[in-house]
C-alpha cells in the first residue's frame, strides 16, 4: 500500500462534511473559513508509543483518545470544534490496525460536528498528533487569567479514575470496564465548557492532576486557593483506595481525568449547577480562591495535607 492510498482509504473523508472548508484532504493545504465576529481556538497534543500509551493499546480507542484530549483543550477554552488534522508516524502500515485508529478518530469527530481536514502520514515509531480548531465568539474564551479571591472552585466529573487504573495495569491487577474506559475513552467535556462562557472567571482542564492544573490557573491569575479533599469528586473504586490509604495523591496529581476545572464568583454558583444537570454532569465546589498565594489542601479536620512524595510544584507553598 503506498502512502497516498493509505491516506485515501483511512483519512479522507473522517468525520463530517462542514460547509465552512472550502479544501479538504488532497491539496498542499487545506482551506477553511473563520466566520467575522469569530476567534479561531487551536491547541495540539502528541501521544507517544510507551510513553502516553501502552504499544499494543487498542487501536480504536487509541483513535478516539488522540482526538478527545485535544479536544479536552478547547473545551477549557469554551470553544466550539470546527476541524482537526492529525500527523500520524506509525511503524508499518498495518490495515487492520489503521482501519481501527481511524474508526474510533471519526467516530468521536462525527460526534462532535469536526471534519478531518488535513495531516500528515510518516513511517517511525508509533506517535500520533492531533490538532484540533475550534471557534470561539470574538472575546469571550475562558482564559486560565481571570480568577479573583473569594471565588469558588469547581471540578466536573469525577478525579483519579485513569491514575487508578494505570496503577492497576501496571500492577497486572483486573481493571473494571469503568475504569477502562476512564483511561482508554476519556469524554472530553466540550458541551459544559462552551455552557460556561461568560459564567466561568478561569477554566483548564485537568491533565495532569488537579494540584498542578488548579495551580496553574492561580500562576496565571496571581491569586491562591484551599480546597478540601473530601469535597474532591471520586468515583468508587477510587474513594475505596483513599479510605484505604490516605493517598490524596491519587486524585489530585494522576494524570489524564480530562474534567474541568473552573473558578466562578459565588452568585454564578446556581446558574452552573443548572447548566450542569442539563448536560448531565456532575459538577462540585471543592475550594475557594485566596488572595495569599500557594494551594493549600485541607483534610476533614482542618489540618493541612503533607504529600508523602514531593515533586508536586504547587504543594510547595502551604501543603
Ligand atoms: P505534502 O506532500 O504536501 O505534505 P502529503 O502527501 O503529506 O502532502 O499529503 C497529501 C494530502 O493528504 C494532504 O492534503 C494532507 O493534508 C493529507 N494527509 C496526509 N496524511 C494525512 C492523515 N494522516 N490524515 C489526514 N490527512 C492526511
Ligand atoms: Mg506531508
């Protein structure tokens, strides 16, 4: 199979047909229309081969995963996604494998109203990027800038799910197909970050836990905050684990929750509990923002959490 056809048969017509490309897959570029009044969103995340995924992970969630946590980035933005391109290095061109990446890839961009518009198709070892565009009315992206003290904290879904099962995987233990799919099929959370434009004062999605993700929004908007871990959102399997072990650091710094998380002033309070019970999730306060810097985490007495390892930037000042 050459290039050019493993390209025609896998990637070219993914997801859906959009009025607004004016050239899709097939030239030297595409070319796409950014409505006036619009700002065009755009963020890209590689995986690798070994190191964001196991090498014979399956390929059809593999295909929906390189999509959903670029994805993950526009929803932190409000943003509404438009088009995505995908540069994938792949070691042979393995039809079985290929059909399946790009089924799950389309799959989720269908899902989401985005057509694959271009990319790029190299022989190497496994490592797959997707960038994805998205489209944000002119002004009114939810930066991670604009928290002020006194307002609250809020995390949707649920936190430490795919930390949890990576452990587990690793440790060769069964993994519920919750859990799995936590890991393997994360939602990016689009539909409640593109609700929250205009309500939200600072959004990020989680990536690489909540300590760190959180702290960034408070660098960015020189402010600090104090949560309280048992307001931390978590799933069964994971609560069992902390009541088990006390290690908080399962849900605030494991990797790859793809929730958001949001600061908003407290009389917006009600009106993102509502949007949020509209889409269907679940949304809780678990801090504040303060004007002294630094995170602190508090347990249910009061008394400030100390991480067991260190490493965790923002625990630096406070926990
Ligand atoms: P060029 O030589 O200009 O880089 P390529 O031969 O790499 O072009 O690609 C031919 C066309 O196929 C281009 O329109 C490119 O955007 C598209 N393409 C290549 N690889 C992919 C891919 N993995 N997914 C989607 N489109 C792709
Ligand atoms: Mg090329």
């Amino acid at each position: 199979m050459s290039e050019f056809d493993l390209i025609r048969d896998h990637f070219s017509r993914l997801g859906v047909r959009r009025a607004d490309v004016s050239l899709g897959v097939g030239d030297d570029c595409a070319l796409l229309r950014v409505p006036n009044g619009s700002e065009l969103a755009v963020s890209i995340d590689t995986l690798v081969a070994g190191v964001h995924f196991f090498a014979d992970t399956d390929p059809e969630g593999l295909g929906h995963k390189s999509l959903a946590v670029s994805l993950s980035d526009l929803a932190a933005m409000g943003a509404e996604p438009s088009w995505a391109t995908l540069a994938l290095t792949v070691p042979e061109a393995d039809r079985a494998w290929l059909h399946a990446f790009s089924r799950g890839l389309g799959g989720l961009a269908a899902k989401y109203g985005i057509e694959l518009v271009g990319g790029d198709t190299t022989r190497g070892p496994l490592t797959i990027s997707v960038q994805v565009h998205g489209l944000v009315p002119q002004g009114s992206a939810v930066r991670r800038s604009g928290a002020g003290p006194g307002e609250l904290i809020c995390v949707s879904g649920t936190l430490g799910d795919a930390g949890l099962t990576l452990r587990l995987l690793e440790a060769g233990e069964p993994v519920s197909a919750y859990l799995r799919a936590r890991l393997e099929r994360p939602t990016p959370r689009v539909e409640l970050g593109r609700a929250l434009r205009g309500i939200a004062t600072a959004m990020i999605d989680v990536s690489d836990g909540l300590a760190a993700d959180l702290g960034h929004i408070l660098d960015a908007s020189g402010v600090g905050a104090e949560i309280r871990l048992s307001h931390l959102p978590l799933g069964e399997e994971v609560r069992a684990r902390v009541s088990a072990s006390a290690d908080w650091g399962l849900p605030l710094a494991s990797g790859d929750d793809y929730e958001l998380c949001f600061c908003i002033p407290e009389e917006g309070c009600a009106q993102a509990a509502a949007l949020a019970e509209q889409i269907g999730l679940g949304v809780r306060v678990v801090g504040r923002t303060l004007e002294r810097a630094g995170l602190r985490c508090l347990l249910e007495d009061g008394s400030t959490w100390l991480p067991r390892t260190t490493g965790f930037d923002h625990f630096s000042d406070g926990c």
